[in-house]
C-alpha cells in the first residue's frame, strides 16, 4: 500500500477552498492493477462552493492518471528516478 496525504487549495483562490486529501493505492498480491482510494475532507470554505470546484479537480487527477497508465514502464521508470533525484 502507498499512501500520499496533501492539503490543496481549489482555484478560484479567493473563495477560501481548502482541503485535505489522501490518494490511497493498493493491490492485492496475486493482481498486477494497483486500486486507487481518495479521501477528500474540506477544510476551509463553503460546502456548496467546494463540492461544485472538486469536479474539475477529480477530472484533473483522473487524466493524470490515465496518462500515467499510458506511459511506457520506461518512461515511468525515468519520471520515478527524477523524482528520487529531487527529492535528495
């Protein structure tokens, strides 16, 4: 299981959205797709304005996933070293 907790602020910016949200991944071990959960708890602004902004943020995580999926596993064996790189 990998687990990557972040809080994001929704744009616009001036309406004050903030939330803190868990992309959970796991797979069971005799299954090669990994299962993506994502726990998503506002924090700050109103709930109407938030549930109505996390739409384009949904579709926005969602195409990159799918184009995470598209890529060769060397091309995303070159993005992992890179950000192993960064992150020394």
């Amino acid at each position: 299981m990998k687990k990557l907790e972040l809080e994001t602020r929704l744009a616009p910016y001036e309406r004050g959205v903030i939330q803190a949200v868990q992309l959970i991944m796991s797979r069971r071990r005799d299954e090669k797709r990994w299962t993506m959960r994502i726990h998503i708890r506002r924090i700050a602004g109103m709930r109407e304005t938030w549930i109505r902004l996390n739409r384009p943020f949904l579709t926005h995580l969602r195409r990159q996933m799918l184009i995470w999926r598209s890529l060769s596993p060397s091309e995303r064996e070159s993005y992992m070293r890179k950000e192993k790189t960064r992150g020394d």
